[in-house]
C-alpha cells in the first residue's frame, strides 16, 4: 500500500503525540524518512491451521545517515483498520 501525504502527515502527527523523540536511536540523526509503502511482518500461527500465517502492516522510519529502520503498527498508528 503506498501512503498519501495525508496518511504520512497523520503518521508525524502520531509520532509526536506518542513518540516525542524520533532522531534515530541507533546514532541521534534527526534526518529520518517515513517509507513510501507499508511493509509486512509475516508470522507463523499453529492455533489456525486454515490460516497458519499473519501479517503485521506497519510503517518504516528510516534513518538516512545510518540506515536504522524503526518500525510501526500502521493499526495502531490509525492509518489501516
């Protein structure tokens, strides 16, 4: 899913309500890019045999100096339902 500037305007919105800092944790740039498109985290269910994989949409941050991703559940965020 790519993500509208409404929908990565809503995700700082998010971020500095909820996060406050967000300079990478990793070197303290504060240069840090929201990612065009969701990404998924998959993992493996043994409770649905049906349905044995899940996936977790979730929104990059990426740091530019030294490449650190921070993750973040695009639910939580309120940019999926």
């Amino acid at each position: 899913m790519i993500l509208t500037e409404q929908q990565k305007q809503q995700v700082i919105e998010f971020l500095k309500k909820r996060v406050g800092n967000t300079s990478c944790p990793e070197c303290q740039n504060a240069d840090l890019k929201i990612g065009d498109r969701l990404t998924a985290l998959c993992t493996m269910t043994e409770e649905n045999k049906a349905h044995p994989v899940e996936f977790y949409r979730l929104v990059p941050l990426t740091c530019h100096f030294c490449g650190y991703v921070r993750l973040f559940d695009a639910k939580a965020v309120g940019i999926v339902k």
